[in-house]
C-alpha cells in the first residue's frame, strides 16, 4: 500500500503512454484528468493485488471510444459515481476498489480520478499490460470471465448496462451505443472478485509504468552509456527502426482510429524504409519489406532525443522517431491469448512470431 | 374483464394492420406468435384501463425494429420471462399487467403472447392508437413520461436497460443496439403506473381492433349497401383513391424501411394518379399532385375486394388496392403531438391540415 500524488501521476502517465503501444490516448489529457481528481480530492491509495480480499467487488474503469475524439469532448465529474452506482446496485454489494483495464495515457489515468473522487483505493493490476482497441481483448478472457454487467455513461446522463452471451456481444452492442453518444464514453466492465482479479491480471503495472516514466523523465542521467543504451535497457526494447516520418494515413471509422505511418531511415538507418499500420494501437512494424514486430507484442513510438512516447494520435510529418518492440504479457503468447489478439484477428496475414526471434540476427 | 382467444386474436390482427397504417409489420407473423402461445398456455385477460389499479406497475411489450425483418428472424419464447425480470428487479415491484405500446400487426400480437406465457393480464390500452416508427412517438411522451428504464433483449440472450435524459436519445441508443442484434428485438419501455396509463393511453385499442377485424371479415353482409360502403362506415374513413399498383421503391435504412408505392387510378380513378410515401408506416398521400393526407393521420392501403389491409411489407405490383384516410387520436392533433409526429419531423414540407379538411369538396 502506498499513496499516489501528483509526482507519481506524471511518471505513470508517461509510463502508460509507452505501454500503450501507440494508443491509449493522449497522456497529456488523461494527465489532466487525474491530477484534477487528485487536487481537489487529495492522493491515491495504491493497493497491491495481494493487499485485496479474495471476496471483494473490484471494479476495472475506462474510457470507451475513438481516442482522438477523448482529446475534443470533455470528461465529466459525475461520471464514475454514476458507474460506481450502477455496478453496486446490480451485485447488490459495496465496490472495494477500482482498477484499470489497460495501460494507456488515458485508461491509466481515469481510475486514478475515479478513485480520488470517490475516495476508493486502486488495484496495482491491469487486463492487458499494454493497451488493444477492442473491450473483448483481456486476460480475464482468456481466464472465462464475462465482460458484463457493462456499465455505460455519456457525459451528458445517458447510461446502459449491457449483459451478453459472450464479450464479443458485449463488444459489438457497446460500440454501437459509444459511436451514437458521439465516440466517446465512460465504462465500468469485467467486475470481479479479488480472486479472479489476481489470478488473471497483469500485476504491478501502474508501478511498472511510474517507473518506466521515472526512467524516461531522467534518461540523460545515463552516466557512461547514451541515453538510447539506457532507454533501451530499462525498458527491455528492442531497437526497431529510427526514422523521419514521411507520411501519415489516418481514418477514424466504426469508432476507431486505423492508419499507418511512414518512415524515412535517420542515421545508421539513413537509405532505408519502414512503415508502422495501426488500428488505434500499433499492430506491425515493418522495415525494407520485412515484418519485424507484430501484435500483441508491444511496438512502440518515441521520440528520438526525449524518448518521450509518440500515441498514434500526435504522429505528423517530419517528426523524428525510435520504433522499439516490447515483449508482451506472456497469457497473450498462448494460443488462446493469439486467437483474441494475434495478427490474424486483425487481417493481417501472417503467423504470430515473437519479436525477439523476429528480431534475431539484427535488423 | 373478458378473455381474449384465437377467434379473438384472428380479428385482433386484422384489425390491428388496418390501424398499423401500412406498418407494424405482418399480421401473419404476429398472429402465429400469439395463438402458439394462446394454445399452449391458455386465453388471455383483457383488462379495461379502469380495472387496474393506480399504483400498479403496467409495461409495454414490443419489438424493435425493421418489420421486413420479423418476417424472417424468429421470435424466442424467453424474451417475456427475461423483459419482466429486468424490469421488475430494477424496480422492485412485480409487474401488474402488459399492454401493447402501438397497434399493428406484430406489436399488438407480442403483448397477448407474452400475457399468455406469463399467465398475467393484458390493458385494452396503447400509446399510440396506431402505429409511428421511432419510440419517443407516444403519446405518454405528450404526457412528460419517460421511456426508460427500457429493457431490451434479442433472441440469442444479449441484453441491456437503457436510462436515458431524453425519450429521443432512448431511441438513437435503443435503435443503434437494435441494429447491431440483427435489426430486429424484443423490448419494454414506458413503464407506467396505472394512473399514468390511464390518464394519456389510448382506451380500449384492442377491442377497437377486434372490431375492425370483425367487420372487415364480415364485409360481404353489408344489407343493401355496397362491401365498399360497408367497410368505409365502420371504420370512419374516406376513401382518397383507388388503383393498380404500378411501382414499388423501398430501401432499408438505419433499422427503417423507406418507399413510396406508385398507383394508376381505376374504376371512377380511371387516368388519374397517386402515390403514398413511407417510413415503416404510411405518411403522406398525394393524388394527382395534391396532398390529401399526411401523417399523424392514418393511411391505409386495403385489397378493393376483400378490405383486407396491405402493409407496407407486402406491397406488389399489379395489386389492386383502395387509399382510405383515418383521423388519428386527438393528442396527436395538438401542438405537442404535432412536434411529435407531424409532417415536418418526418422532412416533409408541409404543415399539417386534418384528414378531412384537406379532403373537403371531394377527391
């Protein structure tokens, strides 16, 4: 147990923005959330999944929708109550404790805000490790546990809760109801036990992001080595590609941000080419023709001097960056963890290859 | 109090299209529902509005969706079971009775069925004393009520209660749920006290229907006056044209079914012409040129020898067929029902001008 104050929500945010593999949002709005919540209400109490009984209700919150839309529609106060309302009248129990469900500049911030403002602990867990577009693409799936009751609200009062067959109903029915409340809404899905929560989560991962965050605000303190050696080695990335980016393909449509960004080679890389595809989250880097990286492993964007994580939604022309792979969670490297978010499920038509093998030889 | 059996229904049905206006779908279909449940479970209660107590809890059953659709995808047996359970537990209150919420071929159907299976009273009551094709279209939406809580479940299982700030948004959130389950569900909303229902229902909707379905069955005993006459007295319309159909241009769109049907005059029509626009009901209908009816009004489509009722589902070409205007329920006649359902919210360019006004001097 311990507290989170504004200095710890910087790193996380910066941390989480990483993790979220070019999505998750915009770390600076979610930022801006949290710290908000945390002013007004004071810090956060951060719980070890350990520190949770097995029996209590333990609630993931998050923002469903278009991540460059989060950027332009506001997120209310009133919301998490609403939720927090919702979830505990329909098991009839009091919430112990909210939790993320991703790791992303936004998904990572909104249950710090809701645990402020409400004055409930937060889980140091998530469902995924990194973040995924689609609300089906979590651990606790690969465990068997339902999504619903799916709590929904708008900013402006409209609410829902879904219960479905399985949680790519839950998926489709939420998706339709988040793009006519204008792409963006606020969830509360996957209740659980503090058993299932510790059995399927990724744990310790809002302290995994503060540190990576810490890691990111200090990388010039690198002493002998550069700060990419440094960089590289706290975050266990694998040197991808270095590039100006040259053009930016973007569509937002069926609530999502698909596109791809393409690179120029800078550097040792000058004279060579590589392209990263997205669908909110990156799903392949590929470099002079040949896939390097693809889901679920982590393929991240970052600044070239800062190492500051470029979200999909901030990549523009000209920009100069690091394209690093970061080895996913291991449930996702199982068959079942493939099915839910390998390259197939996405259309891309290849095997599921972890990065590291990818990546043997050099690149 | 009387009991509602197949001959009932058989009537009922016919009735109900008639008053459905060219839409809420096939009487065939809903027919079908309901006797399988009559005979399985036994007749039904009809209860007179004045039977039910003020503070007994009253919901509306129906079904969501593009009528072209019911014809083709089933209707469960469990959707009344699961309704009355969403709705009673979010209110803690068992539920007093069903009624219909429109009249038309399958939404006057489904609420005997689920009454039958449920074993409780049917209210000879409804929210619209025909049938309109968005949700807020009620009159109890006049009467400042709420759509919601509204319950809402497809066949396969999924389901959700929407709560929402306005009875349109009840609608642009129910009706995006509804076309992700496949265009076509099982719902209940306005959940009403007796008192409610009494004072903005339409009374006594099923017994209208009864013997409108009655007469028209019957339509060949009319004495000395022509069937045609006949059918005309009894169902307090006038004739606006009679013709061949000659086109028929439907397009199905955001869960509605969109068209006109174009006709050649015959008989004393003869080298005259009309057409009648829709979206799932009739609303407007122009005879050479001229409009002589528009939406909240009933128009009707009839076969000229049996005065059977022609939905806008079943719309052939060659048929022959007879326009027959209907005044509608007062409420809809005012400045609040007319914001509601009159010409303009449906985009067309029109003020509205009662039925037999536009129709003074003959057509």
């Amino acid at each position: 147990m311990r507290k989170i104050g504004i200095p710890e929500i910087e790193d996380i945010a910066t941390g989480a923005a990483l993790l979220g593999a070019g999505g998750g949002g915009d770390p600076y709005v979610g930022k801006l959330v949290a710290i908000g919540a945390v002013q007004e209400c004071g810090p956060v109490t951060l719980l070890d999944p350990d520190e949770v009984p097995d029996d209590a209700l333990v609630i993931p919150i998050a923002m469903m929708g278009a991540p460059t839309v989060l950027a332009e529609k506001a997120i209310g106060g009133t919301e998490y109550q609403k939720l927090y309302d919702m979830v505990s009248t329909f098991f009839g129990q009091k919430i112990y404790a909210f939790m993320p469900i991703e790791a992303g500049g936004v998904n990572s911030m909104l249950p710090i805000a809701a645990a402020a403002r409400l004055g409930l602990p937060l889980v140091d867990v998530d469902g995924m490790g990194r973040a995924f577009p689609e609300l089906q693409m979590v651990t606790f799936t690969i465990g068997g546990m339902k999504a619903t009751p799916m709590a929904l609200t708008d900013e402006k009062g409209n609410s829902c809760i879904f219960e479905t067959i399985t949680n790519k109903w839950t998926e489709e029915l939420a998706r339709a109801v988040t793009m006519s409340c204008g792409a963006s809404v606020s969830v509360s899905l996957y209740p659980m036990s503090g058993k299932q929560m510790k059995e399927y989560g990724v744990r310790g991962i809002v302290t995994r992001s503060e540190k990576l965050g810490r890691a990111i605000r200090t990388v010039k303190d690198s002493g002998t080595r550069t700060p990419e050696e440094h960089f590289l080695e706290f975050a266990e990335g694998i040197r991808l590609f270095k590039g100006k980016i040259s053009d930016v393909l973007r569509e937002t449509r069926g609530g999502f941000n698909f596109g791809k960004v393409v690179l120029d080679g800078i550097g040792e890389y000058k004279g060579r080419n590589a392209y990263v595809e997205f669908q909110n989250e990156n799903l392949t880097a590929t470099v002079d023709g040949k896939i390097l990286a693809t889901t679920p492993d982590l393929i991240c964007l970052v600044d070239t001097e800062t190492f500051i994580p470029v979200t999909t939604d901030a990549l523009k022309y000209g920009k100069r960056v690091m394209v690093v792979g970061l080895k996913c969670f291991h449930l996702w490297r199982t068959e079942a963890g493939l099915e839910l978010v390998g390259p197939r499920y996405f259309g891309i038509d290849t095997d599921y290859i972890p990065l590291e093998e990818r990546c043997k030889g050099g690149n």
